[in-house]
C-alpha cells in the first residue's frame, strides 16, 4: 500500500485530460500509444469525432479548427501528436506513473 501522503499529492496532481480523436487516424494512435506506455490511458474522457458528430462540433467551436487528435488538458487544446506525447511522458514522470519517456528523448 502506497504511503498516505503519495496519495494525496497524486489525487491533488491529476489534470482534468479529454482526448479528441478517431482510431484510424495515424496520429492519434502515437497519443494512444504514450497513453498506455505512461499509464495515464484511465484518466482521460475519450470523444471520438467520427462516432459523434456532436464532439467534432465541439472540438470546432472550441479551438476552431476539426484536427485530431486534440487533447485538453483542465480544459486548454493541445494539437500534434509528438507534442501531446511529449506532454503526456513528462506528466506522468511527474506523478511519479511511469519511468517510460518519449522515442527521441
């Protein structure tokens, strides 16, 4: 069992993170896949821009572009895969989920 403390600094830490995204685009399975390397893939709402029309209006008015895949992070867009990538290894480096890092890095 994890000490209290690391407990409480990793419920205070987690950012509110909603993917954009559709499954064959190529870019948003490089997302998918830092997702699942960081193990951060159980913290975020899926929107799936293909499957709901709804969501891709909402990424539209949101960053008024249709791109994905599009992550929001406590409700800020963050475009290109190899960004959110980047971003998703040092956030999960930084709760302490994941030694992984980046290809590259």
């Amino acid at each position: 069992m994890a000490p209290l403390g690391a407990i409480f600094v990793y419920e205070v830490c987690v950012k509110k993170l909603e993917l954009y995204f559709f499954p064959q685009c190529p870019y948003c399975k490089i997302v998918d896949q830092a997702l699942k390397a960081t193990g951060l893939e159980k913290h975020v709402s899926y929107f799936n821009v293909n499957e709901n029309p709804k969501y891709k209006d909402a990424l539209i008015k949101a960053t008024g572009r249709g791109t994905v895949p599009c992550l929001f992070i406590d409700g800020k867009p963050m475009h290109e895969s190899r960004d959110i990538s980047a971003w998703l290894h040092t956030y999960a480096k930084d709760l302490g989920l994941s030694g992984n890092t980046p290809r590259g890095n």
